[in-house]
C-alpha cells in the first residue's frame, strides 16, 4: 500500500472514529489494520513529530500563526512542582451503613378508588 493511501485510511478513521477493522474498502486504502500499523510504524520513527515541527516552520515563515493566542496544556508541559496532589475518592467497595447511590424513594401504588 502507498503512504497516500495509508495516510487518508488513518485520517478517515481518527476523524470519524470508527474501529481500524470497518474501514471501507471502497476508500480503497487496504485494511484497517494495515492503516493502524503504518501509524504505529510512522510514530516510531518520529513522522508526527517532524510534520508537525515542519507545519509549524512553514506557517511562522508564512506569517500565518499568531502566537499570542496560543495555549498550553499539561498533555505538553509538566506542571511545575508536580501539581496538586489528586482529590480523594470515596470507597465504593463493601461497608456497613446505607448505600450512597440509591435513593429511599417508595414504591408508587395505585389508589383503591381507581
């Protein structure tokens, strides 16, 4: 399969969310799984990586980006000091005492006079 056909299989699957096995044959792009394993192979060999850094190049040369709005998540920069330590989560495991989830709602029952 040619690197075209295999690029347009993988993006057809990551925009529409389909699993890489119901990829259609008719996109004639080969098998879902040959899509998927070129995307594995092309990300260890640092493809994404470089794309994007050449986009990236191409767009400031252009004059096309503007940087005062950009912005930063964690997904890409650490947060300083490790951030805050995760909240605590309450036990859903067996204990003694009522049930958090259910609530003690009675059971509705149709009146005599009906």
């Amino acid at each position: 399969m040619d690197d075209r056909a295999a690029l347009t299989g993988i993006l057809f699957v990551l925009r529409s969310g389909i699993p890489w096995e119901m990829l259609p044959a008719e996109m004639k792009c080969g098998c879902g799984m040959s899509c998927w394993r070129r995307l594995r192979d092309w990300q260890a060999a640092g493809v994404w990586r470089r794309l994007h850094q050449v986009l990236l190049e191409r767009l400031q040369a252009a004059g096309e980006i503007d940087w005062s709005r950009a912005s930063v998540d964690s997904a890409s920069v650490p947060a300083k000091k490790g951030g805050l330590p995760p909240a605590r989560t309450r036990r859903t495991g067996a204990r003694r005492g009522p049930s958090a989830t259910l609530s003690p709602t009675r059971v509705s029952r149709r009146s005599a006079s009906f």
